[in-house]
C-alpha cells in the first residue's frame, strides 16, 4: 500500500498494525511530519512501514516504480497545483497493479460553491495574516460572528449553518481545508474526465450508499430512469440531488473489465459488525449516528443482537447465521431464509447499519483480566496527540483523563487488580474506564 500526502503517517501506521502482512509506504512533502511519524512507528514497534520525504512530481517521472495493490491519497487533490495532480493520477496509473485500486478524495462541486464562499469571507478578513494561531483565531472570530447575526434571510441562514458545522470541526481540518492556499473543487465529470487521460477508470465511491437515492418522489426515479446508461452520468446527477461537496473516489485501471451488478452471495466471504443498539424491545435499533431498522422477524432479530452484541468485533458472515440460527432456536437455517439474510445485511449496509469488512480486525470488544492497548494508539497518546488511531477504520478523541492515564498502561503486563492498584482507582472506575476504550475500539484482541 502506499499513501500520499500521508503527514505525520497516523493512517499508513494504523493500516500497518492491523496488517502485519502488508508492507506499507508513506510519502510526504514536509521533513517534520515524516520525522513524527517514523518516532511513532518505532514507539509502536511497527516494522513493516517506511516513511518517506517526497515530491509527487519525482515520484511520477521515477524509474522501476514498486507496483503497489492500493495507493491512497486522502485530502490532497483538491489542495495541490494542477500539474501536481496529474503527477498524482499518473503515480496510480504506473504503480497500481493490474487490479490495484486508487482511493482519491477531494471537494466536490455544487456543495462546494458553499465553500468557495466561506473561503472568499475569510480570505478578505485575513489579508496580511501570516501566522497559523492568528488566522485560525481571527478566523473563528469571524465565524463565530456571523453565526451570532440571526438575519432573516434564508440565504444568511443557510451560510450560517454551514459556518456553524465548520466551527464543530478541528481547527487542523479547518486549516488544511478551507485557509490553505489552494482549495480547487471539482464536478465529479470533470474528475473523471482527468482520471480517465490517465489511464483510470471509476469504480465506485468509496462508500457505496453515497450512490444511492432512498425514498424520493416518483418523479425523481423517471428522471433517472431517463438518463444514459453511464454510471458517471449518474453518479453527477446524484451529486446535483444531494448537493454533495466532498467525494472519495475509487479508480481502477482503464483496461480492467467490471462487473457492475452486486451479488450478495460474496457476503460469505466477509465479515459482519454493526455498532446498532437495540432501542426496546420490539426489533427496533439505532445506530449512533441515528440512523434507524425495524424487524419483527425473529431471525433478523437474532442477528443483530449479536452484532450489537459483539461490537466493535465483526463476525464471519457463516459464523454470524450459525450464532443467529441458534439464539432465534432455528439451528440450522434454511437455504431460502440464508439467502434473504444476505440481501437484507446488503440493503443495511447501503443504509449505513452494517459494516462489511473483508477481514477480521484484532480488536477486542470486552477488556481481558490483562487488557491491551493497541500500540499505536499508545505511542500516540504518551507524544500528546489528542485524537488516536483505533483498530477499527475511525479515529478517536480520547478526552476523560483517566481513560489517557489507563491507555498508558495497558501493555499487557498488568491485570485489572495491579491497574487499579497503580492508579489508585476504584475498580468500578477502572472498568468503566476499559469499557469505553473497549468501545472506542482500542483494545487489542490479544
């Protein structure tokens, strides 16, 4: 794998611990960040990354480039000069394998006309401020401002409820993203377009349920039953019903024949988690973000009681219709209800209740009599990062001080009495300190 305009490494080290296998590549432009990062990889003990200062247009003209299966390059293209991504897009198309993938991310337009706005705003207000803290801090002034102004008009709400989601976000996201320099959005045609004079072509978006319209007027579905057999026609216009300003693209070589339909029998290859919460009794769960299922099949019942269960573990789709055939006394389960379970887990994860994960993470859901903490996100809390890298594909903001101060520890050595012991807690805070790293899903199924 390799990752571009990777910082500090806090995504290539948290792929490379949960792949021991895979043999993972960073490249950066700024020396201190790479610095960063290789002190985490070592504090991690992680021998199977490297971290590397670099240009992407060297990279593109090198000679004998390792052929990669997954090349990533995650909040860069929007933010660099145009011949720099070309030298990104041609990076993928000489060193992806023949079926490796691209994973590119960047503005997408219309929603980002809302952005392009928000820039201009803080552009004029910050003309001759140079220094990081003062711009973040003018800047937060001013949004703050204008969030306070209730005008009226349903176009200064609408600005200020754009600028209200901005203040929720980091200040390191609020600077990469919206006062750098450079911040270019692009119609998702106009993506492709320069994709495909590289030699790639769209295979799907990242997240599959962005490609999908649910619940829309009669009306809505003629238009799109109208429209050219051209999925990225397609995918444009949902960008024009969704307004959508950010998009994660999956590019794969031109050449590569695909096979669009999804057939739900490759669900026996993967594995299943879900973080839904029963809400009653009566089938209901939600997720939390809130999004919503109802059931009254006992079966599917069955079902995502172990996922909630057994969350942040993901269980093998074949393991996970034994586990629900035996808690709903339907052991074994019928060809005819297997095969509805399947499309029903695909239609949940369309609608984002389901995770389908082509392996097995080794995080744990439950603290051991000797917990431990996945290494990375050790080494991360003890250099003062405020937001860690878990075994699961998120990161978390660690804020509750004893939960820090356990973290510290949990390197296998201690049991829960020796923990307690050591930070003069009370085993109830301790536990319930493990639980919610256990949650968060930073504990290591050792």
């Amino acid at each position: 794998m390799l990752e571009l305009g990777c910082g500090d490494g806090a995504n290539a080290l948290a792929i490379a611990q949960t792949l021991p296998d895979a043999h993972v590549v960073g490249v950066d432009a700024s020396p201190t960040a790479i610095e960063r990062g290789r002190a985490l990889a070592r504090a991690a003990g992680l021998s199977n990354v490297e971290l590397h200062v670099g240009d992407l247009l060297e990279l593109a003209q090198a000679g004998n480039p390792e052929p990669v299966d997954y090349l990533i390059a995650h909040g860069v293209y929007s933010w660099i000069r145009p011949a720099v991504r070309g030298a990104l897009l041609e990076c993928a198309r000489r060193q992806l394998t023949r079926h490796g993938i691209a994973f590119v991310s960047y503005n997408a337009y219309p929603g980002s006309y809302l952005r392009d706005m928000t820039r201009d705003i803080l552009a004029f207000h910050l003309q001759g401020v140079s220094a990081p803290s003062e711009r973040l801090a003018k800047a937060h002034q001013l949004m703050e401002t204008i969030v306070a102004v209730e005008t009226p008009s349903p176009y200064a709400r609408v600005l200020r409820e754009h600028l209200q989601r901005m203040l929720g976000a980091s200040e390191a996201l609020l600077y990469h993203d919206d006062l750098a320099p450079i911040s270019t959005p692009f119609y998702f045609h106009e993506f492709m377009e320069h994709a495909a004079a590289h030699g790639l072509q769209f295979l799907s978006e990242a997240d599959l349920s962005n490609s999908r319209l649910r619940d829309v007027p009669a009306s809505v579905g003629e238009l799109i039953a109208s429209l050219p057999d051209d999925v990225i026609a397609r995918e444009q216009y949902l960008d024009f019903f969704n307004n959508r300003m950010f998009r994660q693209t999956l590019l794969i070589h031109s050449e590569v024949a695909l096979r669009r339909a999804i057939d739900d029998r490759r669900l026996d290859g993967l594995a299943v988690s879900s973080p839904a919460r029963p809400e009653g009794q009566d089938g209901r769960f939600v997720t939390p973000d809130g999004v919503k299922m109802s059931t009254s099949d006992p079966l599917v019942i069955a079902m995502m009681s172990e996922l909630s269960d057994r969350w942040p573990s993901a269980v093998p789709f074949a393991d996970l219709l034994a586990r629900a055939g035996r808690r709903a006394s339907m052991d074994p389960i019928p060809d005819e209800a297997a095969g509805q379970l399947r499309g029903l887990l695909l239609e949940a994860y369309l609608a984002r209740v389901v995770l389908l994960n082509g392996l097995v993470m080794p995080v744990s859901g439950r603290a051991s009599e000797r917990p431990v903490a996945s290494p990375l996100a050790r080494a991360q809390s003890e250099a003062g990062l405020p937001v860690l890298s878990t075994l699961l594909p998120s990161n978390r903001a660690i804020e509750a001080p004893l939960e820090r101060r356990v973290l510290a520890l949990l390197d296998g050595s201690r049991d829960r009495r020796a923990l307690a012991d050591e930070l003069r807690e009370a085993p109830e805070a301790l536990d319930a300190a493990l639980d919610q790293l256990a949650a968060a899903g930073l504990l290591w199924d050792a």
